[in-house]
C-alpha cells in the first residue's frame, strides 16, 4: 500500500523509494518526537528500512559533515539503495551486537561506572596494610634510610629516582632533567642504560623512565652516602625512591618507597593513589598472576581447559595493594561484585563517615553513579552486578545497559534506533523498559524500534507493519498508523494479533505427564539457586519461565545441561553444584540448540551448516556437462582451490586496504560475486549454475530441487522454522542469532530421531512475529510427537501458554529469585498468585 501522510504529528522524516535488500520502493513517513515500532514478519524487510536505510543514512550525513581529517578516521558509509530521505536527525544505533566485548570489559566499565569509582577510590579511599592491615601513613625521608639500612652487609644496593611512569611520548625533558642533576646512567621500560645510548623512544608507546642515582654496598660508614643518594631521589621524583635489593644470602628484588604512604608497623609503602591503581585493564592495577581477569587456568581431571578463582586476588582482578584500599569497609572488588540494588544502597550511605573535605570531593562522584545505577534498573537489569562480564551478557541485556548509557547522556534531538530491546525481558519487567523508552523520547528524540513484542506495539506512537511475507514476499507496506488503526486493519497481519482474532495457542490439548517418566535433578545451588530440586517429565514440551535473573540459565544453562552430558558421556563445562541427578538413561541423545553463530568466516553459510550443500554438489557432479569435464563434486565448493575463483578465494569480495579509512570491500573484478571460477560456472542443472543456486532463498531452491528428494527434504525443513527468506549462500556472519537458532533448529529437525532425545532451546522465539512463533509451534510440536522431549527458556506469554508443562523460579531476580514458585501445566501456573508469569496468564484469559 502507498504511504499516507502523517497529519497528527508534524515535521516526519520522509522516507521515498527505499530498495535495500527486499525493500520494494518503499515509501513512508515516520513521526518525530514520537515512538515508532516496525513490525513485521521475519525476513519481511523491518531491519532493512530501520538500519540499512535509515539509520545507515543518518550516519552517513553526519559523517559527511566532519572535517576530512575527522573523516579519515571513521568507517566510509556507502548511500543507501534510497531516493531520498528527508527530516532526518543525527541517528544512533542501540543493536544486539556484543561487538568485541571481553572478559576484561564489565557492566561497570561499559556503563563507565567504574570510571567512577577508580576516582572515588583514588581520592578518598582509605589503603590498608596488605600485611597487618593497619591503616597506611605517610613515612618519612629518615624512616626509608632506616629501611634501607636493616639490610645485612655486602647488600647491593641500586637506588633509582622513578620519573615517568608509564606515560607515552618521547621524554626529551626528563633526560635533560637527570643529566642537569649529573647523573649518567637512567633505566628505562626496565633496562640500564648511559645516558648518550638511550634509544629514542616510541611516541604513542607508554614509557617508564628512573634515573639511577647511586650504586653502593651496605657497610661500615656508608650512611652518609646512603642518605644524600636518598633524598635526592626523593627530591628528582617528588617523593618517591625505587630500590633494586640484592642481599648476599637472598634473591634480588625491587622495592618502591614513598614519603606519601607507609605502614607504621610493617614499614609497607604505597604508591600515591591514583585512578590507574584499581584498574584491572592497566599493569598498574591489574594483579600479576591471573593478569586482571581474576580467574586462571586451571586442567581438570579430564585435561579440559577450565578456569578457576584466582588464588591470589581471590577474583577481585587487582594487586593486593589496590583490594586493601577501602570505604565505608568495603574494598572496590567488593561494591562491584554487589547487586546494582545493594551497591546503590551502599553508594547512597557512604558519605556519613567521611570527613567534611572528603564528603566535598565524593558527592558529585557518587551522585553521578548513583544516576547511573538508577536508569540501569529502570531498564530491567537490576539482577546484574556491576562486575558481570560483557561476555557473559545477552544481546539483549547489553542492548539494554546502552540504553541506560544513552538516557543518562541527555543526548536531544537524536533519532534513536533499537533492535528488539524487550528481547530477555520477562512481561513484568517490560513496563520499566517501556518508561525509559518514553524518557529516552521525552529528551526530544525520535525513537524507532524494531520489535515484535505486544505490550511495546501497544505503547508506541505509530506502527508500521512491512510484509506481507518474508524475502521477496516482503518489503511493502502493508499497514501504518497508531496501534488501534493497525489492529483495525484486517490486511494486516499484525492487526490480526492486536485485535485478539487470532491467538497462539490458547484452548490446545495438554499432553501429559507419563508415570515414571522424569528426569530429576536434587540440590542445585548454583548463583542464586537454593538447593533446587528439578523434575522434569519426558515427552512433553516443557517450558521454564521467570523474570529475568530468578536462575533459569543457572539451573538449565549452567547445571542440568553439563550434568546431564557428562552421565550421557559428552564433553561439557564442570556443572553447578547439585546433589543428584537420576532418569539419564531414559535417554540417549542431549541436543542444546542455542543461539551462538554457525560459523566465523563470510564463506560459512546456511546451504554448508545444514548439509545440503553436500548433496547439490552431488547433483552437480552427477550432470553430462562435469562428467565430460571430469568434474567431481569437490569442484563445487568455493572452500576447494580447483573450482572457486582465484582472485577472491571464494569470498565473492575483494578486500581493499585503504590505510587510514575502513578496508573497503568490493565484488571481486573476475568473477564478479559468483565466488566460482569460469570452468566450474560452465557446469549447469536445469539451466542453473552452482553460483546462481547459492543466489537463491531456502524457498525458490525447495521448489527448485522438488525432485531431488535429499536435497528437498532438508531445505523443507528450513522452510518449515521460517527461513525460507534466507539466501543459500548467505554469509554466517550476517545471520541474526535467532536465525542462526533456527538453522539449528531445522538440521536436527531433518535428521532421524530416536525419540529419546531432549532438546535444550534457550528463548527460540527471539527475533520471531507472531506468525513465526506460530509456525515454531508445529515445528515443536513434530519433535514431541516424535516422543522426544523439549525444554525451552521462555519469556513469550503465548509460546509459554502452549506448553504441556511448565516450571516457575522467581519470583524475582537475583536473590529474591532461585527457586521454584510454581510447575504444572499452564492453568496451573495461572493459579499460583506468588507467580508472575500466573499473573500474565490470567490477563491472558488462562484460567486456574
């Protein structure tokens, strides 16, 4: 349908003729200042008009304004397929995508919260002794010669004045510095040199520089000398002297004294507190053995790789001199392993016992994250700590701790762009989610999301719904306006759920339980789980349900699916404590089907995971053309050198290095995207080259290879989980993960069953319209009748109300979760009242 000017709300942004990807010259109107859902089917086209033409578009004007020095600094972005795009603002993306996030980057650190706290510390913060922990005081200059001095006789001794500090630049100044005070010998980053042999140093490279001021042996008279060579490096440094120790019975050691901080018992010296000094990420801060990370490795019995707490931080990941250094009692590592709800608490308590000054110095420090911590809650992800990993995060919950960044930037007049972010959320946590979001539009920005969820269509401004179907069955405009002109729409397929005239799964039989069929799983404690005791009932679809946090991956994830695999002798993860574990051999098969990429290079694709690429390469082979030629079904693949193009290796792409701007990828000059060689293109079926079938989507290759019965079976079952919109050849890389889930999904589905396997689906509904949780449903359904069990983690109401059985934790998250609230079938659930996913089913029209 033709896009309708928007008269309700003024200035829209103006979108004409978009053509990316499956975008058939759409036009429409989107309001500003004003919250916008696309909605859509999958494959139908939402992310192609939102990122890849929108938000792309966006980006490129914005980059477009910089100065051509900005400019050679930032990734080149190519004009969308569009003809023109008006009203638009500066656009930010707030995506799925964790990018390169490690075990080194931390809630606290992506939310520069911990920013924060390494100044709070620095400034105010109290060192300890490591040894007596007795408060640290300042030592005196007579006090570090006394130190000295306690060394036996024929003690070598190098006292050096620490200068630079690992800091980058050329250091031409401080040479000068040490040469004026006639000295002649400086170390640097650890090694001695004379002066005039000093190399030059690396300017972006961090340096440390000390200046070597006497070389001596402890003996009889050489006080006087010790204490001159003392003071003056003290005085060069501005308080510090470095001592490299060699005592005639011991090993050689350094050690740094300060006239800032000692202990008065032990003699210990600190280093003046600096921001630096609680970063895990800098060798100034980070503890020495596990390198900042606070694990180490650790062989297991088995000779798998493992990880364990280190030993000497205890997990906290900095030197022991950083963990001594407390307030209000509590060391950094402490407040970051803290629930954000506890460690708000113990921000807001904290100036009380500090001084007048002190207080001064902390409160805009403290108020600030305070600020933070506060939009992180609203967002939904209170259960988190501020030191959980950002590799151990959801693209969800990442998503959802940037736009808490972003509501805290006070950013105005923005066009927002988000992906899903209800993606994780239990329904009782979606109404925080969706009052940030009006906040975040409140600022005076614009807010465009694509979503599926109901309870966000329902509180957006305006929908659009793109369809009708997916790939090329898609990208028109099938419907537009507020949620109540759309649910009127009876074109629409989204209207069609909005008006409730069509539901997922309500008044279906339950299948049930059969008697001394379960699984059972006693004691699990891992995180929050309290002592759990788990039953699982075989055969049936069972769904486990929850609030985000109540330990739902903690008991399935992290327990029952380790434990399980090593009773089936699989390789797995050491499981979360549990007591016992009994039923496993009423199976024979443990298949966990997640969301983790099917593979990591452009030339992994859907056609090679789900093996039919195999047997397409066989019908190739098979053809008169390949036989005269002496072709063989190796020749078929762009992984073999014989029969893929020689310039681009396969990819389709050549990579062009253009030094200070992004590598710019362009379709390879000699075979012109089609990946293969001329002689293999030679070869055809039906009419069709290999390249031209990887061009195809999963659909047109099933109607294709319809009397090629390997080869159409497996791409049915592609189709079947709703990836018929999806090229063959399509790069991994650029799947989704809900995508990638089900690709998973439809190659076990194609295999032969035993009827004693048990599917492990962690949120299998990400990224799906309700059509497509429908049709997820039947494919479900077929691997239960098959007399398999499915276990899926679920927050949609309606997949979750279709199940046989259900099991409950909460009731909240962290610990106010950890154990089961309810289980049973759906009614079941819907009568507990403790329960919140019962509360749900009841506004549902479930009844007890």
């Amino acid at each position: 349908m033709e896009s309708e000017p928007i008269t309700k709300l003024s200035t829209p942004i103006q979108i004409r003729g978009a053509r990316v990807h499956n975008l058939k010259n759409l036009s429409v109107d989107i309001p500003r200042n004003a919250i916008t859902v696309i909605t859509g089917v999958s494959g139908s086209g939402k992310s192609s008009l939102a990122f890849d033409t929108l938000f792309a578009e966006g980006q490129r004007q914005y980059i477009d304004t910089m100065s051509t020095y900005a400019r050679q600094y930032l990734d080149s972005i190519p004009r969308p397929d569009v003809d023109w795009i008006d009203g638009l603002a500066p656009t930010l993306s707030i995506d799925q995508k964790s990018g390169t996030q490690s075990a080194r980057s931390t809630v606290a650190t992506v939310t520069e919260i911990y920013d924060y706290l390494r100044l709070l510390y620095a400034r105010v913060g109290t060192p300890h002794c490591t040894q007596c922990g007795s408060p640290i005081s300042t030592q005196t200059v007579d006090a570090i010669v006394a130190a000295l001095s306690a060394y036996p006789e024929r003690t070598k001794l190098t006292l050096m004045s620490p200068m630079v500090r690992g800091r980058k630049g050329t250091h031409v100044e401080v040479f000068e510095k040490i040469a004026a005070q006639g000295l002649v010998r400086v170390r640097v980053d650890g090694e001695v040199y004379l002066l005039e042999d000093v190399p030059p140093l690396a300017v972006r490279k961090n340096h440390t520089i000390e200046a070597v001021v006497d070389r001596l042996v402890l003996k009889d008279g050489i006080e006087s000398r010790l204490d001159e060579s003392t003071r003056l490096a003290i005085r060069l440094s501005g308080g510090m002297c470095a001592a490299v120790i060699a005592p005639p019975d011991a090993d050689e050691h350094s050690k740094l004294f300060s006239t800032a901080m000692a202990c008065a018992e032990c003699g210990e010296s600190f280093e003046e507190l600096e921001p630096r000094t609680f970063s895990f990420n800098s060798p100034y801060g980070a503890c020495p053995t596990c390198e900042g990370l606070g694990t180490v490795a650790a062989p297991t019995a088995d000779h798998e790789s493992a990880r364990q707490t280190c030993p000497d931080c205890e997990g906290g990941r900095l030197r022991l001199q950083a963990l001594a250094v407390t307030i209000a009692e509590r060391s950094i590592a402490d407040v970051v392993a803290l629930p954000l709800a506890e460690a708000q608490d113990w921000m807001s308590q904290i100036a009380g016992p500090l001084s007048e000054l002190h207080r001064r110095v902390a409160t805009p420090i403290v108020d600030e994250m305070i600020r933070r911590i506060d939009f992180l809650r609203r967002v939904g992800v209170d259960y988190l700590t501020l030191s959980r990993t950002a590799d151990t995060l959801s693209g969800g919950e990442l998503q959802r701790i940037r736009l808490a960044t972003c509501i805290g930037s006070g950013l105005v007049s923005v066009c927002y762009v988000l992906d899903e972010p209800s993606i994780g959320l239990h329904p009782a946590d979606h109404d925080r989610l969706l009052a940030a979001i009006a906040e975040l539009k409140s600022q005076g920005n614009t807010i465009v999301i694509v979503e599926h969820d109901e309870d966000t269509m329902r509180a957006a401004d305006y929908l659009i719904d793109i369809g009708p179907g997916a790939g090329i069955h898609g990208g028109e405009l099938v419907s537009q306006g507020t949620p109540d002109e759309v649910a009127a729409d009876p074109n629409s397929p989204t209207g069609r759920f909005l008006s409730s005239h069509h539901r997922i799964g309500l008044d279906r039989p339950r299948r049930e339980p059969v008697r001394g069929q379960k699984l059972r799983l006693t004691g699990a404690s891992l995180h929050n789980l309290q002592n759990v005791n788990l039953e699982l009932p075989l055969g049936l679809l069972i769904g486990i349900s929850g609030v985000s946090g109540s330990g739902k991956s903690s008991l399935i994830v992290d327990t029952l699916y380790p434990a399980l695999a090593h009773e089936l002798g699989l390789v797995a993860d050491t499981p979360g404590p549990f007591k016992k574990l009994t039923g496993a051999d009423k199976l024979d098969k443990l298949i966990p089907i997640d969301q983790s990429p099917i593979g990591r290079t452009t030339r992994s694709c859907p056609a090679t995971y789900a093996g039919v690429l195999d047997p397409i390469r066989n019908v190739f082979a098979a053809t008169r053309a390949a036989k005269t030629l002496g072709f063989k079904s190796a020749r078929f693949s762009f992984n073999s050198p014989s029969g893929r193009c020689d310039v681009c290796k396969g990819n389709g792409f050549e990579r062009i290095e253009m030094n200070f701007l992004s590598d710019l990828l362009i379709e390879c000059s000699r075979c012109g995207g089609k990946r293969f060689n001329r002689q293999t293109l030679q070869v055809r079926f039906k009419g069709a080259t290999i390249a031209d079938v990887l061009a195809m989507t999963i659909e047109e290759a099933q109607t294709f290879f319809e009397n090629v019965p390997k080869v159409h079976h497996l791409l049915t079952s592609l189709v079947d989980v709703g990836l018929g919109y999806v090229t063959l050849g399509q790069s991994s890389t650029t799947l989704s993960g809900g995508e990638a889930q089900r690709i998973k999904l439809a190659t076990e589905l194609a295999r032969p069953g035993t009827g004693k396997t048990l599917y492990l689906l962690d949120e299998p509904t990400t990224g799906l319209h309700f059509a497509d949780v429908q049709r997820l449903l039947v494919v479900l359904d077929r691997l239960v009748d098959a007399g398999n069990t499915v276990v899926v983690i679920e927050h949609h109401t309606d997949l979750l109300a279709s199940c046989d059985w259900l099991i409950d934790l909460g009731p909240r998250g962290g610990s106010g979760g950890g154990r089961i609230v309810a289980q049973g079938s759906p009614e079941d659930i819907s009568g507990c009242q403790e329960s919140l996913t019962g509360e749900f089913f009841r506004r549902r029209g479930i009844k007890p």
